[in-house]
C-alpha cells in the first residue's frame, strides 16, 4: 500500500511540475490581409493574446506583421521585427502563483526559420507596485531596436510578491 502511495504522490508531483515548465502558447485571435499575394496566404497583421502564466488576471495582445506567400505559408518566411504590445487586467483581481522575478521572458517564439525571435518580458516597477510588459525581437547577430511597451497597475491591497 505504501508502495502505490509513493507512486501516486510521485505522479502527481511529476506532473505539477511539468505543467509548470510547459511553454506559453499564443490565441490567435485574428488577423487582417494587408498585401495579396497570387500564391500561399496574403501578407497580414496576426492579432494574438497571451496570458501570463504567473500572474493570474493579466493578458498580453500583441499584433505583428505575419509574412504570406508561398514561403510564409510553409513557414520559411521571416517576419518583419515590428509588433505592438497592449496588456490588461482581464479578471476581477490578479493573484500571482508565487514569487516573480525583477525581470523575466514570459514568453517567446520564433519568428523565422533561423534566430530570429519574438520576446514579452515582463518587469516588475516594485515603488510603483505595477507590471511592465516590453515586447522586442532578437536575431543571433543583430537585434532590433523595434519595441513596445505596457503596463499593468497593480492595486496597492496586492502587493506583488517580487523574488
């Protein structure tokens, strides 16, 4: 008996743990054509939405140029480096699952087939008690100084719990 105890406990340990490493997965929400193209999808703007999966309450809209075309739609294609970030409280309050850094990588996800990546890191203004989400892209050789920025206050009854 204590034997499929153990087992139990360790399944579900195991388990916790891997839905606690599973990467953030983007709604796409919409999208809009922006350049017809006579092969594959048009060239378009992707709205998306992410919700941040260690602050309960918030998600991030980020809309971003998707490339078409014969290449964009097998996923060759590398999309331009310009998105636009709007975050907002969506639930009546926002808890946090545990402590959060200064400054961590939300989310990321690859925007061509070789180095190139979409970046949400979320900063915490602790004087302030608000959640700054910057939204960025990043090459292997150059990054581009293309971003954009979005805060989050926090009500001052909810402290948030920075590492």
């Amino acid at each position: 008996m204590r034997k499929v105890l153990k087992l139990a406990m360790l399944m579900t340990v195991s388990l916790v743990s891997l839905s606690a490493t599973l990467p953030v997965t983007a709604q796409e929400l919409g999208d809009v054509s922006t350049a017809f193209r006579w092969l594959g999808k048009n060239d378009r703007i992707a709205v998306e939405a992410y919700d941040d999966p260690k602050v309960i309450g918030v998600t991030c809209y980020v809309s971003r140029a998707r490339t078409g075309g014969v290449k964009g739609t097998v996923g060759l294609a590398e999309d331009k480096a310009e998105a636009s970030i709007a975050c907002r409280q969506v639930a009546a309050t926002v808890t946090f699952k545990g402590t959060v850094p200064q400054q961590e990588d939300v989310f990321s996800e690859r925007m061509s087939i070789l180095f190139k990546r979409l970046h949400i890191v979320r900063l915490v203004d602790v004087k302030r008690n608000t959640l700054v989400y910057l939204t960025y892209s990043d090459k292997l050789i150059d990054g581009s100084p293309m971003n954009a920025i979005t805060a989050v206050p926090v009500a001052a009854s909810t402290p948030i719990p920075v590492k």
